[in-house]
C-alpha cells in the first residue's frame, strides 16, 4: 500500500505554527509582489475568496475580516522538510511530489494497521511541526489521491482514509468521480475523453487500456491501470521535463534605469539555469523580454522581446546570463518606466548523449567539466545554505526590482536575527 500525506492549507498552516492568534480566522498568502491570493484557509473560502483572487479587487469588508500575508517561501520550504523527516520516522520510502505532499511506502505492513498508522501519522507530524496533514491509502499512487481527497472532505473519515482497488465503496466513490479531477488527466485530455463517453473515472477505469494508450499516451494508459489498482506509475512519469522554462516578476515599483533591469534579468537567468540543470536539459536559445505596464495608461507603453541563439547548447548559468545581458542591450529604451523582465529559455533537450551539431562551436572537455563542477557546487550550497547564497554579481540595496513583501512574517526557522522570541 502507499499513503499520500498532504499538508492542509500549507502556507496558511506553517503561518499559524508561530501565530496561533491566525486559529480560526480568515487567512491568506498573497503571491510575489502581493499580487493575488495563491492559498486560502478554510474560513477564507468560506468568504467566497477564490483562488488568484486579485488582492486590490478584494472588498473592503473581505479586508477587514481577513488577514493577508505575503508569502514566505523560506519559511514554507523549512517546514516542508520538517514534515518530510516525521514521515520518515515511519517508513524509509518517503517521495516527495511537491512543498506540501509526499507519497510514503508501506510494503510490507499489515494492511488492517495502516489505519492506525495513519492517525499517529497525523499526531506526530502535528506534534512535531504544528502542521496538520491528511493521509490517504491505497494500492496505487493515483487511487492514493483519490483517498487523500476523500480524507480531507469526509469529516467522519478524521483525516484518514483507506481505499480497495475492488471494494464496493471504490466503485461507487469512482462511479461520482469527474474524470478532469483524476491525477495525470488534463483539462483537454478530459474533453477529449468525455467525447468518446468517458466522463468518470469508473468509466476510465473499465475502457481499453490499449485503446487510450493509442488516443492519448502510455502516461493515461497507466492511469487506467492505477484505477484497477496495479502499480503502473512513477513519480517520473507525472514530471516530465519541461519544453520551456520561464522566470519573471514584475517590479515592486516602476523603473527607468537600465542597471535595475540588468540585476533582474541576472538573477532571473541564474535560476532559470538552476532549473535547467535540475532537470538535466541544456538549452540553445534565450528569449528576453521587457515590458512597461499596461495599466497605466498615463504612461508611454513600450514591450518588446528578442531571441539571442548561444554558440552551444548549455546549462552553464553564466552564458545564459551573458545572452540575457546582450539581449536586453538590444531592447533597451530610453524614457520607459518599466514593470517587468523576464528571460524564457528555449529548445531545450538532454543533457546527456547530446550530439554535436555542425553549427555549434565546440567546447573542450576540460572546459565542460570546469562548467559542470562549478554549477554543480553553486547549486549545492545554495541547495543546502539558501537561495541566493553564491550569486552572480551582488544587487544594489532598494533597487526597484525586488518583490514588494509589506506583509511577510519573519523567517522563523532559517534566519537568526528573525527567531521567534519568548518572553517568561
């Protein structure tokens, strides 16, 4: 059996750990620059407060009752592993999928305690972390969903919930299933289903698996053996690389000066290249783009973009960099108050059995390995110490880039000067 253990209201959580005045109330987490609501609590969403809500388009009465925070990825990033070695203490095989949810391994176990598993579980994480959790079990990953979101809605199940691949109750929970709500099924993928009459997840379930394997792809073929309650999937076959990686942000405030646009774009590029190498790809080309905002219409508006080709397929940070830099030379204007910037990485592919086009300038073996340890060692002390701890070049204190955060808490548990302080 494998349980799935997500954290509740994750940010809204690991922010009540160290306010427990926030117990009860109406809390948000708006997004970067506080543009919007990225996570709700409960009493929130009983507010009618949908999720990308519009931070200045909330009522005041909303206002007034909620309290809304600006997010706090350090924070939320050190709880996650806090809550990642609890389960561990449980079962040695613990994948995480995402900030807020892992999949835990209980081969072996007695299945009639898998239950009473779960409930300590869900104690010890909240003891340990403060974080409350709901645990789903089942034979599979995607059926292991299923019962983490019946163990989260269904008040009598107490936060955990045990599904059978062949159980009555399986079927009958499968039969009331959307097929769009399964894991691993897209909004199109969905349509494209209900056109051929499959419109739950039962019906999914008892279609041909070759069938949607021809229509679709092997990943929705799996699915339907997951459904049946066979191990068919891994977590690689749900993260497939990316095609494209993007990373912008909108200023905190409006600029006209080109060195502010130059420092964003640098440490955009730098984690746009750290994502690259996470998962194993190089990339040939990188799209610059810039932008004045468009809802200031006062304003002269100017956007545009360009495309810079490297000599090489790379995932070396420093490249990307110098392409980004060079682009923004092309693009630049003077007299624009300008919003946002941004760097897209483009034609990306494996890093490894990559051969050699006849257009690309070499690169000697010595200099391929120098490339690849210094990134390797970048990302490991900014892996282990924090973000930003190796960077490249050191951006200017009140540049206009920097997110705006009037809202963020402290940063309880990675900062020394921000710890929590106890008075007696």
């Amino acid at each position: 059996m494998i349980a799935l253990v997500d954290c509740n209201n994750f940010y809204v959580s690991c922010e009540r750990v160290f306010n427990p005045a926030l117990e009860g109330r109406p809390v948000g987490v708006l997004s970067n620059n506080d543009g919007c609501v990225v996570a709700r609590s409960n009493e929130l969403k009983a507010l009618d407060v949908e999720m990308g809500a519009a931070m200045h388009l909330l009522s005041p009465g909303i206002r007034r009752q909620a309290t809304l925070l600006s997010s706090n990825y350090a924070l939320y990033g050190d709880m996650s592993k806090r809550v990642t070695q609890a389960l561990s203490e449980f079962s040695p095989h613990v994948d995480i999928y995402s900030i807020d949810e892992s999949f835990v391994g209980f081969q072996g176990f007695d299945p009639a305690s898998l239950e009473a598993r779960g409930h300590r579980m869900r104690a010890t994480v909240r003891q340990w972390t403060g974080i409350p959790v709901s645990v789903g079990f089942a034979p599979t990953r995607v059926l292991a969903k299923i019962a983490n979101h019946v163990a989260k809605k269904d008040l009598v199940c107490h936060g955990v919930c045990k599904l059978e691949a062949n159980s009555l109750a399986t079927q009958v929970l499968l039969q009331r299933l959307p097929v769009t709500e399964l894991w691993g099924v897209a909004r199109r993928t969905g349509e494209r289903l209900n056109v051929m009459g499959i419109e739950t997840a039962w019906q999914l379930r008892e279609a041909d698996p070759k069938q949607i394997r021809k229509r679709f792809s092997v990943v929705q073929e799996r699915i339907v053996w997951e459904l049946r309650g066979e191990n068919a999937i891994s977590l690689d076959d749900m993260s497939l690389p990316k095609q494209q990686i993007m990373v912008s942000r909108s200023f905190g405030r409006l600029t006209e000066s080109p060195h502010d646009l130059r420092e964003a774009l640098r440490t955009h590029a730098s984690r746009a290249g750290e994502k690259l190498r996470k998962q194993g790809s190089v990339t040939s080309a990188v799209m610059v783009f810039v932008r004045t905002n468009p809802f200031r219409t006062d304003l002269p508006q100017y956007r545009n973009r360009i495309v810079v080709t490297l000599e090489r397929p790379t995932d070396d940070s420093r490249e990307l960099v110098a392409a980004a830099i060079e682009g923004l030379r092309k693009l630049w204007r003077k007299g624009f108050g300008y919003h946002k910037v941004g760097v897209m990485l483009l034609d990306l592919s494996p890093k490894t059995n990559r051969q050699l086009t006849l257009n690309e300038t070499p690169q000697t073996e010595a200099e391929a390995k120098r490339s690849e340890q210094l990134m390797a060692t970048v990302d490991k002390l900014n892996r282990e110490l924090g973000r930003g701890t190796i960077q490249l070049g050191v951006p200017r204190q009140h540049n206009a880039w920097t997110l705006r955060s009037e809202r963020r808490t402290p940063r309880y548990t990675t900062q020394w000067r921000e710890l929590l302080k106890v008075r007696a």
